[in-house]
C-alpha cells in the first residue's frame, strides 16, 4: 500500500488509523509508488483547491494504471476521507479510475473494500456513523521517532456554521473515551514523544458519555454573549477534565489543543485555568474568529457578535498573561461588502495574533450558504482582501513577535533548520517557529561537559530578531520542561 494524505492534520491522523487497520490485515506500506499494488489518497475536501489537488493527481495515476495494466501487474486507486462523503458517486464514474470509496467513518471496512476491488468490482462505504471514533484502534504513528505527535480526541462536528461542509463529510460530533486517549498519550510518552497536540473539529466542546457515571452531569453553560444552533447536552466528562488527565501523565511533555470554537471558554473557564496553572499546557489559544463583522458573523452562524468575541479575547488574555493567539478567518463570504472586510481588518489590527490562517471563500455544496446564500463577492474582490487581510496579519505578527526580541524562550527542538544545516530549528511555547545555531552548549543541570542540542529537547534560546513568521536567537544552554518553569 502507497498513502498520500491532503489536508488537515485530521487526515494525517485519519492515515494512521487506516494504516493501523490494513497492518493487522496484512498489509504492507512502501514509500515507493512503482512498487504499490494499492494507491489511497486521504482527501480533503474543505476548500475548491484541495479537491482540484486530488482530480490532478488522478490523472497522473490514470496513466500509470493503463501502463500497469498493460504489464498484467493491475494496481487498486482508493479515495479515503472527506472527499469520498462528499462526491462518491461522481469519483466513481469519472472515467472509471476509481476502486474503491470509503469515507472518514469506513475505514475498518478497507480491507472488504480491497477484496471486493481485487475481483475488478468497483467498492464504496460512505456511510456516516454516529458512534465510531476508531477508539480501539491505537494509530501508527507515520513519523516514527518524531518528537511531536497529534491524538485525535473527537470526530465530526454538530456547529453548522453555514460556510462549512465538515458535518456533512464527517458527521455528528461523538467524543472518544478518556481512558482511549490516556493510553495513547501514555504510549506516545514512553516511545519519547515531547509534545502532543489533542485533536478534533470542536476539541473543547469534548464529552466522554462511555461509562454510566458519567451521564449525570448538567449540561455546560457558553460564553457569555454566544449562542449555539443546537441544545446543550448534559452528560459526560468534559474537556476540561481530560486536559488535567493528560497534562499529569508527563510532566517533560508538552500539550497542545486544536481546534476550539470560541463558545466553549464559559466564564468559570476551567480550561483557561489549567492553561495558566500547568507548565506543560502551551500558553497558546486557537481562536477562530472567521469574520470581524457581526453581520457576516450572524450569515456565517457562527453564533457571536463581534464584541463579545472580542470581550473573550480580552478575558482570555487577563487569565493567561503571554498567551499567544492563533486565527482563522474567511475573505468574500457571501454578502461581505467593504465596511464589513474593513471590519476584519481592525479586528487582526486590535488583536494582533502571532498565527493566523487566510483564504477566500469558496462555496461548498451541502452546505447552508450553498442552499440559502449567494457566492456573490466576485474573485478579483475576495483576492484582493485576502492579500489585505495578509498584508495586515503580518504587519501585527511582526510586532507581537518583535516584542519577544531580547527574551529568553523555552524551545523544543525539532531537528535542522530548512534553510541551513548549521542551524536547528523547533517552536516555543507559543507555536512560534525558533531559528538557532546548531552549536555546543552547556547544560542546565551543571554538568561541565558542552553537550550538542538534539531533536527532542528543550533549549532555552535568547531571541536576537522576529519576522510575522519566526523568532531567531542565540542558543543559551540545553534544560527541562520542569526546570524551566521553576526558573520561570
């Protein structure tokens, strides 16, 4: 089997778990295209762009299976993911390339699908589930050794944010077990993993009901001024409680989240606590704010006006003091007009994040704004706020980050730098990309021995100049996660 993920880091998680499911079966993995019998694309299909992606890399394989079956060595074409939900029937009979279809919820079905393509029979299960989470399924880790893993924590998403087509190819939110995602980061520690990242569509609204105990609790109260489209749920351990389990396993680990909705920081913010009270939770935030005009907000159904996101923005950064904030925001929805996008733009100038992620809108078929809105913001005006809203974004990332010159930051090193050999590379507590020499160092433990940094540890590096995108600096010496925030 030969695997190409697109897309989010969903979908990487999503090959592992398929990976995971065919190794029991079987399987093996090569690297090497002209040696796989079997071809899968896990796709995406959130934006135009990425489907555009996966139908050009078709017809490469188009080429490469005609030659296949011209030496009698028949290769099987599989569309996994987000794309096979959406556009099944059209993958199927689009020069019939396709083998088999199988959507984010029919992965243990792989290796009948296989079988059924082996017979030369096209396959396809798409059907959306309401209750698998792949749970049992402990994924196969694709970058071995790495010092960063992602734990999927939840699957689908109940929001329906009208420009949004993740409930429709990946379904109703359904959470994993606790003790499920304990295990996994446990294993992850033990194999010398240093920071994971909890993953899912909706990561803080996260309510485990897998044990009869924990269906008694009341339903979670929303931020204030945010509304939701659906009824709070009673029930279930909650995220909060899952963040305290995780970040106890390892003290030396690193825990990141991705991706919260703004609604689910209520005011007693137990999450926010926990962020400022562990050393080992990043002080960092994902707040996607999509719009910063209420009326585009409200087309948008996101569920907040503008002030009082911006009233979250501001109680965020009195209880965590430093946080670094990341973004997502969405040029030329429908119905945008100029002072709405000038309303975007002052809100990336006030809240001046350290990351952000810009695209134009692109109409997605299912979705709320396909059947009651018009794409009517032409392509020349989205492409000319998107670069707006660029150029603003990294004008005040500049900033943010120019104020960290002269600091001292705690960095987990990842491994060289792109750029140079000479230089490592890795991201501070607040997912900032630190660029620094590879040099010898002393350690912070006090041994008199200069020891090189190695992928894997924490340095602690004095940052000497910042750009929107990264900090570089001058290494001081090697440390801990632990001895770090003593010092701290």
């Amino acid at each position: 089997v030969y695997m190409e993920t697109y897309g989010c880091q969903m979908n990487v998680n999503d090959t592992e778990i398929a990976w995971a499911i065919l190794q029991k079966n079987g399987y093996a993995r090569t690297k090497d295209l002209d040696e796989a019998d079997v071809v899968l694309l896990v796709t995406c299909s959130v934006r135009e762009k990425a489907e555009q992606a996966i139908w050009n890399r078709l017809r490469h394989l188009k080429a490469l299976k005609a030659r296949r079956q011209q030496a009698r060595l028949p290769l099987r074409i599989g569309i996994l993911g987000c794309m096979a939900e959406r556009l099944k029937e059209e993958i199927l009979h689009r020069e019939k390339l396709v083998d088999i279809v199988a959507g984010p919820d029919a992965y243990r079905d792989l290796p009948r699908l296989l079988a059924v393509a082996e017979s030369g029979q096209q396959a396809a299960n798409v059907l959306l589930s309401l209750d698998e989470t792949y749970a049992d399924i402990l994924p196969v880790q694709t970058s071995a050794g790495g010092t960063t893993a992602f734990v999927s924590i939840m699957r689908g998403c109940d929001n329906m944010c009208s420009y949004c087509i993740v409930p429709f190819t990946r379904g109703r939110e359904r959470s994993h077990p606790i003790a499920s995602i304990l295990q996994e980061v446990r294993m992850l520690s033990d194999q010398g993993v240093k920071e994971v990242t909890l993953l899912g569509q909706n990561v803080n609204s996260f309510r485990d009901m897998s044990e009869v105990q924990f269906q008694s609790a009341a339903a979670p109260v929303l931020s204030r001024g945010f509304s939701t489209v659906y009824k709070a749920k009673p029930g279930g351990l909650r995220f909060a409680h899952l963040l305290d389990q995780v970040s106890r396993i390892d003290p030396e680990m690193r825990i990141r989240f991705t991706s919260p909705h703004p609604k689910d920081f209520p005011d007693e913010a137990s999450v926010l606590q926990l962020i400022q009270e562990r050393h080992n939770i990043c002080k960092q935030l994902h707040l996607p704010a999509q719009s910063g005009s209420t009326r585009v907000l409200e087309a948008m159904r996101r569920g907040y006006t503008r002030e009082a996101y911006l009233e979250l923005v501001h109680h965020v950064r009195e209880c965590i003091p430093g946080v670094s904030l990341s973004s997502d925001f969405i040029a030329g929805f429908c119905g945008e007009r100029e002072e709405d996008h000038q309303q975007t733009v002052s809100l990336l100038r006030e809240v001046r994040y350290n990351i952000g992620f810009l695209f134009a809108y692109s109409m997605r078929q299912k979705t709320r704004a396909y059947h009651r809105l018009q794409d009517d913001v032409p392509a020349d005006i989205k492409k000319r706020r998107l670069e707006e809203l660029i150029t603003i974004f990294r004008e005040e990332a500049a900033r943010a980050n120019e104020a960290m010159v002269g600091q001292s930051q705690l960095v987990l090193v990842e491994g060289p730098s792109k750029r140079s050999v000479l230089e490592l590379c890795g991201r501070n507590d607040g997912n900032i990309k630190v660029i620094f020499p590879d040099a010898e160092i002393e350690d912070a433990a006090g041994c008199k021995a200069l020891v090189r940094a190695q992928p894997g540890d924490y340095v602690l590096v004095k940052v000497t100049s910042a750009s929107s995108q990264t900090l570089k600096g001058v290494l001081l010496c090697r440390t801990t996660l632990s001895r770090s925030a003593v010092c701290h």
